[in-house]
C-alpha cells in the first residue's frame, strides 16, 4: 500500500483497512448540454442578427408603443400576437420591441424564426429555457441540475421540454420563493419554422400554460397569417386571454415611409464621404419611390439596401436611377444583382413553402387571375374561380390559406342587395360587352367575395420570368396548361347542359355531376366525329 511504502520495524494488531474512490464523469456539465442544444443565433441581440431591420425612428411609434406598455403593464392579457401580410415591418417592429424590453429588464428570452437562419422547432424551449436561466442564478441552478441526471431532456418531445425546461423549474422557484415572473418571451416568425405541426404545437403550448397559470410570463407572437396558425389561435381560450393587432399595407404611412427614404438616403451618402452640389435626391425621385411602395415597408428597405451597396463599380446616384427606371433585368438563376434581389427572394420563398400537391392549382389560379388583364387592379371573385377551377370550398379556402401573405379575400363596395337588376344580365351578350358588374346581377356580387393581391410587387413578380422563374404564370408552358384546362371545363358543361334561346337551361342527357376527368372521352368522341365529318 502506497501510506506504507519503504517503511519498517512496524507491527499491526487486526487491522482493519477500506478502500475509497472517486469517479468524475469528464464532459459537459447541465447547463453545457443545454446550450450547445439551443439556438443563440435566434436570440434578438445575436450577431448572426447584425443586420436585422429595426423601426426607423418616428415610424410605426404607436403599434411599439402599444407592446411595451402591454408588456410593462401587467396586462390582463398574457398573450400578444401581431399578424400581417408579408413585408409590412412585423419583424421590425418586434426587433424593436425587444431591444426596449431589454432595456427596460422585461424581455425573458426571444427567438426570431427565419427560413435562412435558424427554423428548428426542436430548439425553440430549449433556447427559451437557455436565455431565462442567464436572467436567474437560481433557475440556472436548478437546469444545472436536472441536465446532469438526465441529459436526455434536450431530445425529448416539445410538450416534455416544456415541461422539465420551464414549467417544473418556474414551479420549484415559486415555491421557495423566488417567483421570476412578469417577463416578456417574443417570437418573431413562427410561420417560418419547418415544421407547420410543430407551428401549432408551439402555439397550443403556450395557450395551455397561460390558461392554467403554470407559468408567469407574458408571450408575444409575430407572424404571418397562415393557415395552421390561424387554427391554433382559433381556440376557444384565446380570447380572453390575447390581444390581436393586424398589421395592414396601408397608404396612411407613406409620410414614414418618405421619412425612411430620405434618411436612409442620406446615410448612403455620408458612409461612402460622397457630397452632392445639388439636392439628392430630388423631391420628385422621392414621391416616385414612395408611390412605388404603396405602403410595403419591405420595398422601401429593398431599395436602401440595393442603393447602398458597396460590392459594385456604380456609385448611389448610378444605383438609384437602375431601381427608378428597373432595366437591368436578368435571367432567373443569373449571378447577376437586380434592384428587386432580396424582394423576389421573398416572394420565391412564400411560394417554394407551398404543398407539393397544391402548388400546380395555386399556379393555375394565379395565372387565371392575371389571364385577361394586364392592369395593377387585379381582382377576381371567389365563386367563379372555385367554379373555373373545379375547387370544392375546402379546397379553395387551402389555396388562400398558403398564399395569405400576398393575397386576401374582400368584399365588394358599393353594391347592395337592394341595387339588384336583373336587366343586368344578358346571357346573348358578348363576352367582352360589359363589364363584371354589368354582367351579373347586383344581387349576386353582394354576396360575392373577391381575391385581390396585397400589392403590386407580387404581381409584378409572377408575370415576369426573369424574376419570378419556375414560378411565373405567364409563360407559354402556363398558359397551355390553363387552356387545356377550360377546354375541358368547356366540353364537360357542354355535355352536361345546353343553352336554348328563349327556353331557358336544359340538362343534357348525361348526369349532371359528371366528373371533369370524363373530359377526355368527350374530346376522343369530339375528334372522332370531326374526323367523319371530313371524310364524308
């Protein structure tokens, strides 16, 4: 034995000897395993957001304003969500939001979803768990601890983090009485999370701890309006429980978006050290770009950014008359800059997140809606394009779900029930003799609802190839396939019914409900009798 090496002329009388060891587990130790689980990069202040967008100063005060005294209040309401179409200045406005809670020490933790970025659902109450224990040596503690005995927690089910992360730790604080609540936990783009289940997961969640209390914190949601999400706040508890703010494209900001402009200009400028002798830009170059924007804070920020550049040979001046005049154009795929890049991005990437087995009828809607008019003001009803396309309600309400970012559903104005004519209606008239309103009755389009693009940049987008590529409804390709397509439409209501003057609508002999896929035995017998047509 070691104690007794090299020694001498000792006697031991019924010794008794135990032996005692030591083992240390090397590695990481709880609170390690629950950060190297966690995104940091999806955290407000993180420095993959360096170049995240904030709220000018002087713009969008009142909806900020509204958040930080809902967060700082104590409101009634644990929950706040703010929903938009895209590139209205959610993200902003929620950037914003938590470098002000930060300051005011009420910000708990955030997480800003993003396609490019970090978009795993498996790390959301992770790194919410992550950035509350920062805040609170006690809770960090006890992570601490809970990690080292079971390290498997990082991997569990969503429901399970939830509960061990935050919900038992909480509980644990409040019972030695150390409560950590009235913090604020924002999310910013849950829509753009991978997983669309996980989306109303998160969102049921949340709702189900608020609505028993089993935690104290307020929670603050910013996203898009889609489908599964829309569902999830749908439930009967929210309501008491939330305050919703929709965030429109509005023409009543223009005043901040020229005020944005013109500084943002101007900080060009000055970063480059370039003086003008003359104004610029000038007042017109302004009003021209603010009109451009039609209230769509996004194009006001892809126009900054495109003329700021400094990877290119053309100075502001050079860059700013390339956006006003928009001739630079290249072919979709091209390593070459346009001053849309960033804009059409954003519109590919709605569209690349839309259902395999529902893009092909999205991209025959839009290639419909834009078929017979070349105009900004695109508008079409909801009834007469689910009859065109043979969409059941379901359906066509699945198709406006997906694109929620870009197009919503609106009544007509001005028309009432009582203003029914039905003079209106002349089933001789030609197909171009009239206009919509003159074509059916009064009555009909006030109950009518109409699809219409929240604005112009999406339009522009999809009629253009270059832009919009794989994407774009007015090709050859798309426009062949929606001809086929009322082509059969047209021959299927032909063996279905026939229209006799005076007499009114008479069935054909076939059932009614015939299914339109029976067109292509009409079109073999319609070719068949061409063909003895001719040989006779």
């Amino acid at each position: 034995m070691q104690a007794f090496y090299n020694a001498r002329n000792f006697v031991l009388s019924n010794p008794v000897f135990s032996h005692q060891s030591n083992h240390y587990q090397s590695g990481l130790n709880g609170i390690d395993i629950l950060r190297e689980s966690s995104a940091p990069e999806a955290a407000f202040d993180s420095d993959f957001r360096r170049y995240a967008p904030s709220c000018f100063p002087g713009t969008r005060s009142q909806y900020i304003e509204d958040i930080i005294n809902w967060a700082t209040t104590q409101s009634a309401f644990p929950i706040y969500r703010m929903t938009g179409p895209a590139g209205v200045g959610k993200s902003a406005i929620a950037q914003t939001c938590a470098e002000e809670l930060r300051l005011q020490r009420r910000l708990g933790a955030s997480f800003f979803f993003t396609t490019q970025g970090c978009n795993d659902f498996s790390r959301f109450f992770i790194s919410i768990s992550c950035q509350l224990s920062s805040k609170s040596p006690d809770y960090h503690d006890i992570l601490d601890k809970k990690l080292r005995l079971d390290p498997t927690i990082v991997r569990k089910q969503l429901q399970s983090q939830f509960r061990e992360l935050i919900v038992e730790p909480v509980r644990e604080l409040e019972l030695a009485g150390k409560p950590v609540g009235g913090r604020v936990i924002l999310v910013d783009g849950l829509d753009e999370c991978k997983d669309r289940e996980a989306q109303r997961e998160i969102i049921e969640i949340v709702i189900t701890s608020v609505s028993n209390r089993s935690t104290p914190f307020y929670w603050a949601f910013f996203s898009r309006p889609e489908p599964q999400i829309e569902a999830a706040f749908a439930d009967h508890r929210v309501a008491s429980l939330c305050i919703s703010t929709f965030l429109p494209i509005s023409r009543g900001i223009d005043g901040e978006i020229e005020l944005y402009l013109r500084c943002g200009l101007q900080d060009i400028l000055c970063h480059r050290g370039i003086t003008t002798s003359d104004p610029w830009p000038s007042e017109q170059v302004i009003r021209t770009l603010v009109s451009a924007a039609q209230g769509l804070y996004i194009y006001a920020a892809t126009v900054l950014r495109f003329v700021g550049r400094t990877d290119t040979q053309y100075d502001p001046q050079e860059l700013l008359h390339i956006v006003l005049t928009a001739s630079t154009k290249c072919p979709y795929g091209s390593s070459m800059r346009t001053p849309f890049d960033e804009l059409d991005a954003f519109y590919t990437l709605i569209l690349q997140r839309v259902p395999d087995g529902l893009l092909s009828s999205i991209q025959l809607m839009l290639s419909f809606m834009v078929a017979d008019d070349t105009g900004d003001d695109v508008q079409v009803g909801i009834r007469r394009l689910s009859n065109v396309l043979q969409l059941t309600e379901s359906k066509m309400k699945m198709l406006c779900g997906e694109l929620a970012a870009v197009v919503y559903r609106t009544k007509p104005c001005g028309i009432s029930v009582t203003d029914h004519d039905s003079s209106s209606f002349n089933a001789t008239s030609g197909p171009h003799s009239a206009s919509p309103a003159q074509r059916f009755p009064k009555a009909v389009l006030a109950r009518e609802e109409w699809l219409k693009f929240y604005h112009k940049s999406f339009l522009d987008f999809i009629r253009d190839p270059t832009r919009s590529g794989p994407f774009c409804v007015t090709t050859s390709t798309m426009r062949n396939k929606l001809y086929q397509h009322l082509v059969e439409l047209q021959i299927y209501y032909s063996r279905c019914y026939s229209f006799q003057t005076n007499c009114g609508l008479t069935l054909a002999a076939i059932k009614p409900n015939a299914s339109i896929a029976d067109t292509q035995h009409g079109r073999n017998s319609t070719r068949q009798a061409l063909s003895v047509r001719e040989r006779g």
